[in-house]
C-alpha cells in the first residue's frame, strides 16, 4: 500500500510539471512579468493539488462504497483542499460572486473528468470481459 501511495504521489508531480510548464509558457509568450515569489508560490500550489488528486483517487478502490458516496466524499475533500489553497494562494477571492463562480467551474470540470473517466473504465471493462 506505501509503494502505491509513493507511485500515486509521483505521478501527481507529474502532472502538476506539466500543468506547471503550460502556465509558464504562457505566462512568457504573452510577456507577463512574474516575480518568482508568486510563480513560486503558485507552483507548489498546483503542485499540492496534483499530489491531493492522485493519492485521494484512492477513495474510488474502497470497493464497500457506493459510488455516489465515493464521489460525494472525493469532491467534498476536493472543494476544500482546493479553497484552502486558493485562500492561501491566492486564486480566488472571497468575495460571494467569486466563490460562487469558482464553485461552479470547479464542479463542471470535475464532472467532465468523472464522466470521461467513466467511459474509460466502461470501455475497459467491456474490453476485458470480451477477452474472457
């Protein structure tokens, strides 16, 4: 179990790298003048939540919950990692407006990911039960 939570952990940086790389590159295509405290600080943000992402997947294998309890958890823990960051970090000003806003993309993009990883795994699913 320590080994898949490591393997989880890395893959996390991994992810958060490359979201990391997109943001720079845009910051330094459009010429945007950052000082390195805030990248810096932003960075390990995205990071966190990269590493938050992977390891807290490991909701969905706790196979005596149903899935609308493991998604109801995995998006509670997710709204206040995310908020804890962003008031830590900056993202998101607490004011109503933007709270509400942020919410509501933050739940859209989260279900897309949960719909398309479910057609994943129904492919995959289908796929294996084919071969047996």
């Amino acid at each position: 179990m320590k080994h898949h939570i490591a393997e989880r952990i890395w893959v996390g940086f991994g992810f958060a790298g490359i979201v990391n790389f997109i943001a720079v590159t845009i910051i330094m295509v459009n010429g945007v003048d950052v000082e390195a405290a805030v990248l810096w600080q932003n960075m390990l943000g995205a990071i966190i939540m990269g590493v938050y992402f992977s390891v807290a997947s490991l909701i969905f294998e706790k196979e005596s919950w149903s899935p609308l309890k493991q998604t109801s958890i995995h998006l509670s823990i997710s709204l206040a990692v995310f908020y804890t960051l962003a008031g830590v970090v900056g993202w998101v000003p607490f004011e109503w407006k933007a709270l509400l806003i942020s919410t509501a993309i933050f739940i859209t993009i989260y279900f897309v990911f949960w719909f398309f990883i479910g057609l994943y795994l129904k492919r995959m699913t289908s796929e294996l039960n084919k071969n047996i």
